[in-house]
C-alpha cells in the first residue's frame, strides 16, 4: 500500500433537462401556489427529463463532461459507482450501462444507495479505495429522474423533486489534499420516513400498502419528520467530518449541502452560527434532486468562481434510509495538463458503441448456432477468438 495516496478531485461535470417545470405549472396538477411552495421551500423551478433521457443517459452526459475537464480517457477509470434512487433497472446497475457507454473496460461498475446522501457515500468509498491504494482513478457519479417515481397527486412530495446528474473524476496524486475526512452514519429506524416501496418490499407482500396510502414505486414521505431529522444532522454530522479533518468549520471556504429545502439550509446555518452565503443553494432552479443535488450544486459553484485551490469544503447529505454523511474536501483542481483533447475521448464513445453491438452480435448468432449443433465448440472457439480481438482493440 502506497501510504501517500490522496484522492483528488480532478474533473466534474453536470447534465440537466431541458424542460422546466414551474410552480405554477405544478399548481395545474395539484392544489397549491407559487407562493406556498417558495415560502416553505425556496424552490421555484425544476427540470424533467424528457423520453428519451433517463438516469443512465444523464449520469454519462455528466460523467463525459467530467472525464473532458480531467481530461482522461475512459479506459483510465478502475471503478464507476452510480448514486442514485432511481436505477435504470433494480439490476444490472446502471453505472454497469454506463461502463459499457464509456468504454471504460478496466473498470468495475455497481450503483449504490443511500437516497439523497448517496452521492457523498459514493465519493466516500471511491476516495478510500484510492487512498488504500487498491485503484488510481474513479469516476462518482449521482443521477436521478425522481420524476418517474413521484406520486403527481401527492402535493406534499411532488412539488419538491426534480431529475438531473452531476459526476466527479477522482484520481490518486502524492501531494496531500481532496478527500480529507467523511462520517457517514444511518438510523434505519427511520425507514418508513421516506421512500420508495419496491419489488422485495414486505409492504408489498402483504398488500398492506394502500392502508398506509402508499403505492408501489412510488415516493411517500413523512415531511415534517425528515425536515426535523435534517436541521439535527447537518451540523452534527459537519462538526465530525471538520474535527477528523483536523480542521474548524471557521476554515471553510464553501458548504455543498443536499438541496432539500431552503428552510433546512438557513436553519442549519444557524444553529451552527455560520454565515449562510457559506452554503452553495441552486435548490431554486432544480428541486430537490436526491443523490444529484450535491454535485450539480458543487459544478456550478466551481463554475461560478467560488472554489480556488487548498480551499477547505464541505459536502453535506441526508435522506432516506435514514442516512446522512459529510466530507470535507481541500480543493485542488484539474492537472491542467493537455493529454488527449475531446476528440480522442469521442472517438472512444463511438468504439464502445459498435464494439457492444457486435459483441451482443455474436452472442446472438453462436448460441443459435451452439443450439442447432450443441457438440460443435468450433463455433464456441471462434467467438471467444473474436471476442479477445474485440477487448484488444
Ligand atoms: N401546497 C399547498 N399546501 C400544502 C402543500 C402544497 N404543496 N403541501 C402541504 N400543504 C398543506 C398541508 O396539507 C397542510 O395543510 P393543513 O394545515 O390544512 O393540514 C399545510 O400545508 C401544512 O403542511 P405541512 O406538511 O405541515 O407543511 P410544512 O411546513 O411541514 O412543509 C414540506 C411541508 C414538505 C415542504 C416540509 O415538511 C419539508 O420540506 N420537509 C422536508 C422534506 C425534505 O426535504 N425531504 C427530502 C429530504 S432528502
């Protein structure tokens, strides 16, 4: 184990829908009012992906802006690790499809979920397999299309959620700084705050679902509990973070917070006695949106120039679960080296797109021919001959 390895954020990147949904929009479906939802949210608008955008589409446009700023190539990345709520499928993952996009085929790929702190335990186990020095370079990846899994005439939850990606490259350097410290923590007593009834679920089983006016695969929440479970945790969970860091929170130049709720954020600003312009929002223009918020809102603090290098940050999530986790971050940056240029990395796109098809291809047509002619294992040969030639190239 190589004792100097720090895990570093060298790229980002964050992919959005293009279509807007506004309160007043919402207040079409359901009964409420721009005005009610700014006052008791702060939000205004969010984005909803359209048919042909889902959360692996988003997570490998946000994951393809991220790999242009670091400037690598995906067959760099040793590991993939979606966050997200709302999987493609319950398996395979989808950071497995969005491997195969990439054409990142050195890298190990599986979905995690802790809800809306997600994001910040994915960036947590990508930083420690870096610092242990098993892997060099990982891509953290936080996509959701919450739209797909909101209950439309539950105006206590619809009015909240929105789609989006968000993704961080991580790379080891020698030089101390990225991933300081995290405290992730979990109380699943409270797993009946906030979630999302799915195949397996015992509330399923025993049909008990409309007495609780739930639906299956569908959001319900708890909201004044979770608004309660949130302010508490977001300084406790801080503090800790800042104390292993060997740092205060007086030495923070930003705090990235899941983009829950306006309200949340001022009143955890206050117990902490923090001036709140510390805290990064963009919660007004894209909702709640889970495993997603904290890195689209880090994307768009960098880009707004509030990040320099060694500044100390903090990423701060909590949701489902219930889960809740920090990480303090010294900012490094971008090697700023120019190695390949977005062209090279298009190229590796289209590869991977044709090397899938013909893989899928030849899958097809030996096992018909392995099924005509089952003792034949010329065929067998020949595919795993091509097969070999195809992960060559
Ligand atoms: N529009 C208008 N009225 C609404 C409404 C809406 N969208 N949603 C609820 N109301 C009504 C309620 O029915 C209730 O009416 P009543 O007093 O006649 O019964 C009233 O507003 C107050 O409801 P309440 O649920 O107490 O409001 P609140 O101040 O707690 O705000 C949330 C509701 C959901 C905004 C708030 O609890 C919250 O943000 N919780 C945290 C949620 C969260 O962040 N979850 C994700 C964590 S990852």
């Amino acid at each position: 184990m190589a004792a100097t390895n720090y895990a570093h954020i060298v790229g980002w990147g964050i992919a959005l829908p293009e279509t807007v949904m506004t309160n007043e929009d919402l207040a079409a479906i359901v009964e409420t009012s721009d005005e009610w939802i700014m006052a008791r949210t702060g939000i205004k608008t969010r984005r909803i992906a359209n048919d042909r955008e889902s959360t692996a589409t988003l997570g490998l446009k946000a994951a393809q802006q991220a790999l242009d700023v670091a400037d690598i190539l995906p067959i760099e990345l040793d590991l993939i690790i979606v966050a997200t709520s709302t999987p493609e499928s319950i398996f395979p993952s989808t950071a497995s499809l969005i491997q195969d996009w990439l054409g990142a085929g050195s890298a190990g790929a599986f979905d995690l979920s802790a809800a809306c702190s997600g994001f910040v335990y994915a960036l947590d186990m990508a930083a420690q397999a870096i610092r242990s020095g098993s892997i060099k370079t990982a891509i953290v990846i936080g996509s959701e299309t919450m739209s797909r899994v909101m209950d439309w005439q539950d105006r206590g939850t619809c009015i909240l959620f929105g789609d989006g990606a968000g993704a961080v490259v991580l790379q080891a350097r020698d030089t101390i700084g990225g991933v300081l410290s995290s405290v992730l923590r979990s109380d699943g007593s409270g797993h009946d705050l906030l979630g999302i009834p799915s195949v397996g679920s015992l509330d399923i089983q025993i049909s008990a679902l409309a007495l609780q006016g739930r639906k299956p695969f569908k959001m319900h929440m708890a909201g004044g509990e979770v608004f309660k479970f949130a302010t508490r945790v977001i300084g406790e969970s801080l503090e800790q973070a800042a104390i292993k860091a060997g740092i205060t929170l007086r030495d923070l130049k930003l705090i990235v917070p899941h983009q829950a709720n306006e309200r949340i954020i001022q009143a955890a600003a206050r117990q902490l006695d923090l001036d709140r312009q510390l805290f990064m929002t963009n919660l007004e223009h894209y909702g709640n949106t889970s495993a997603a918020s904290i890195p689209i809102a880090l994307v768009e603090a960098i880009q707004q120039g509030r990040v320099t290098e060694n500044d100390y940050i903090a990423l701060v999530g909590f949701g489902g679960g219930l889960t809740w986790a920090s990480i303090i971050v010294q900012w490094s940056g971008p090697l700023g080296e120019n190695r390949f240029g977005p062209q090279r990395r298009q190229f590796t796109y289209a590869l991977a797109a044709w090397r899938a098809r013909l893989r899928r291809f030849i899958r097809r047509y030996t096992d018909l021919f392995n099924r005509i002619r089952p003792k034949h294992g010329r065929m067998l040969r020949l595919r795993k001959r091509i097969e070999q030639r195809i992960n060559d190239i």
